[in-house]
C-alpha cells in the first residue's frame, strides 16, 4: 500500500488527507480558506482504486469525529462528493479509506 499525507491550509482550519493506495485516488480542488459553519466540500474519484467502499472520518482539532455527509456523483462510478461543516478553529483531519 502506498500512504500519503498532504495538509491543506484554511483560515484557522487544516485538513489532513490520508489515503491508502493514494496513487489510485483523485481528490478535487478543495477551498484553501474557509470560515467556521461554512460546509466544506470536495470530490473524491475512486474509480481507479479497485473495488471496496469508501469509508471516511473527520475529526476536529480535539480529535473528535465531526458529522460528515458523503453522495455519489455518478450512478455506477466511484466518484463522491464530499460535505462537512468544522464548527471549531484548528486542526481538522479527514482519512478517506478504500
């Protein structure tokens, strides 16, 4: 498996983006600033990575899993679009697993 971690910085917020077989998965633009009880999206394309789900958590900045809201794009593709509403400043780390 391959293991990649990239930080993304926002106004107050940081989101920490962990993927196993990263090389596989395509994740789209994702707002390099944001402001509390804004939601958050981005797109995650797994249809490269083989077959499984798609399992997810953010956490925020106390290491707390904060409620996420993840929707097929496309009927039959692997591609998601991703929502989540960070309610405190910090640290905010979001894993996405296949």
């Amino acid at each position: 498996s391959i293991y990649l971690s990239t930080q993304f910085h926002t106004l107050n917020l940081h989101f920490l983006f962990v993927f196993i077989d990263a090389s596989q998965i395509v994740v789209g633009d994702i707002v390099r600033q944001s402001v509390l009880n804004d939601t958050v999206e981005f797109t995650v394309d797994a249809g490269r990575a083989g077959f499984g789900n798609l399992e997810m958590a953010i956490k925020d900045n106390e290491g707390i899993i904060i409620p996420s809201h993840v929707s097929q794009l496309e009927a039959g593709a692997a591609k998601f679009l991703v929502t989540f509403t960070p309610n405190l400043p910090g640290t905010h780390t979001v894993h996405i697993y296949i």
